[in-house]
C-alpha cells in the first residue's frame, strides 16, 4: 500500500495484516462500485502508520491527492501537518491518514451520498485493520461518513464522541474543522478556527498520552 509503509513502517506490522492491507489495496484499486471510478488517475487509500492508535478520516482525494496516490499532500494537507506537527504528532508516525471516499469527485466537488454509501466497506475494513483507538472526523463529510450526523461540525468539533455499535464501540471520535476551511480562514487570533483547531490537536495529543499510547516519536 503506497501510503502504508512509508518511513520504514513494513518491518513492524505483522505478516497476517501486511496480507490485510495489501489484499484491501488490491481490491479497493479494482473497485468500480461508483461513476468516480471512470475519472479517477489512482486510488487514494492511506498514509501514514497503520499501527498507529490514531486514525484520521477526511473527505475525498483532490488534484494532487489523485496524482499521487496519497491523502492530504495538497495546499490542505500540507497545513494539516503543520498544525498535527505543532501539537507534537508526527503524521507519517503517529497516525494512518485516510479519506471516506478513495477517488476524486469532479472538481474536487464534495461526494454525493451514494458515494460515501459505496466506499464505505473500504473504510470499514480500514478502521477494522488499523484498529485505533481514537478517529479524528476532519470535516463535515467525514463526520456525515462515519456517523450520519449531517452539519453540525462547528458545534461538534472539539468534542469527543463515544463510537457505537460492532465498528465504533469503545473508540473515541473528535469532529475537526477541515484545512481547506482553515486555509480560507487565515486568522491565528484567539477564537478563530485556526486556534481552535491548534488547541483540539493539542486534547488529542494529551488523550494518546494519558491512555499510555503516547506517539512513538515522544521523548
């Protein structure tokens, strides 16, 4: 999985779930369960550390996501590390990056709900795979994704939520503002959404801390 095993990452994982997340990578890269399939370069299925005990869903890929084959490397996602950077989360370490829907919607408009509908069995064995303990929701379709709560996400970011049912029990979520939202909102005043968004990273870090799952990275 190009995401999966980037920075020396193939080494710790064992072999039944290499054969897990390279049997989901090949299936997933066959999958014409949606019309996006006809447009897409390549299937864009994670980065990051698949060990990791925090998992971070967003949206969908856009222009650069779909060049690459990787979540998050466009103008957002760059900002997205920034800010996990700043919060002490190092995102190839210390978490698995995916998105809801695996192939760019044109024009990078946002999915349809027969989309999410039709990707949701790859994210399903992805959180079942990666088995985290804690899911950031990044933005309104992620959150609209995985647990059908349409709008909502200025209210709801911050905020943990206890995931129910056979997939979500006994995982914690948090709901966060998107970068894209960020980067059209550039203030790093007190109140803004991007100190907001710093201080949610910041409840994150210190959770993996005192559940004893501090980032590998920490000293």
């Amino acid at each position: 999985m190009p995401g999966s095993f980037r920075g020396g990452w193939r080494p710790l994982l064992h072999d039944g779930m290499i054969e897990s997340l390279e049997l989901l990578e090949t299936e997933c890269r066959q999958c014409r369960r949606c019309p996006l399939a006809e447009g897409r370069t390549q299937v864009v299925l994670a980065r990051g550390n698949p060990s990791a005990r925090l998992l971070l869903i967003g949206e969908a890929p856009g222009a650069e996501e779909d060049r690459l084959g990787l979540p998050f490397v466009g103008r957002s996602g760059q900002l997205l590390d920034r800010l996990l950077a700043n919060a002490g989360l190092d995102p190839e370490r210390d978490l698995y990056i995916a998105n809801a829907v695996k192939c760019r919607p044109p024009q990078n408009r946002r999915p349809i709900p027969a989309e999410l509908v039709a990707c949701r069995p790859w994210l399903e064995r992805q959180v079942a795979l990666v088995d985290p303990a804690l899911i950031l929701l990044v933005g309104a379709t992620a959150l609209q994704a995985v647990l059908g709560v349409k709008g909502g996400i200025t209210r709801l970011r911050g905020q943990w939520l206890a995931g129910e049912g056979p997939l979500l029990a006994d995982r914690a979520l948090m709901p966060l503002l998107h970068p894209s939202y960020l980067l059209r909102n550039a203030s790093e005043a007190e109140g803004s959404p991007r100190w907001h968004t710093r201080a949610d990273l910041v409840a994150v870090r210190r959770r993996l801390d005192a559940a004893g799952a501090a980032p590998a990275c920490s000293g």
